[in-house]
C-alpha cells in the first residue's frame, strides 16, 4: 500500500508548520473580500491560522495575514474573523 503524503502549511501567527486539516484557511476573494474558507476550496488568495484566537491576535499585531493576502483588513472583518474562530 502506497503511503500518501499530508500536505503542509504554516500558521501566519505562530509560523508552526501543521497538516492542512489542522489549520483554518482565511481568503481573498476575487471581489476582494476576506473570510474564513472552512472547505478548502474557495478561490482566491489564501492564508492559514491555527483555530486559535491567539494565533489571530499575534497575525494582526504582526500584519502577517495583511501581508499574506496582499489587503489591509478592516476592524469589522477582524471581529468577524475572531468570532468564526470561536
């Protein structure tokens, strides 16, 4: 039996590298907008977080997330983003 690999990605917050299901990928949408991507799948830009809020506190303080999908985010899609961690 063939052994798979697990694909890897590292949280912008705390830069640990973790398999892709474990972490939640946020996304710049063509249009522009920035939400959490829970399948995987939406197109645009992405980043990972861990699912914790101090990963997201530690990508905002730092602006790695702002840096990684190449946006400014708005306060409002910061709070969003905290609760759909939550």
């Amino acid at each position: 039996m063939v052994q798979r690999r697990v694909p890897m990605r590292t949280c912008v917050g705390c830069r640990i590298q973790r398999s892709k299901k474990e972490l939640v990928r946020v996304v710049r949408t063509p249009e522009g907008d920035v939400v959490i991507d829970r399948t995987g799948k939406k197109a645009g830009r992405g980043a990972y977080l861990c699912p914790q809020t101090e990963c997201l506190e530690v990508a905002r303080k730092s602006k790695a997330l702002e840096r990684a999908l190449e946006r400014e985010i708005s306060p409002r899609v910061w709070e969003e983003l905290r609760q759909g961690l939550e």
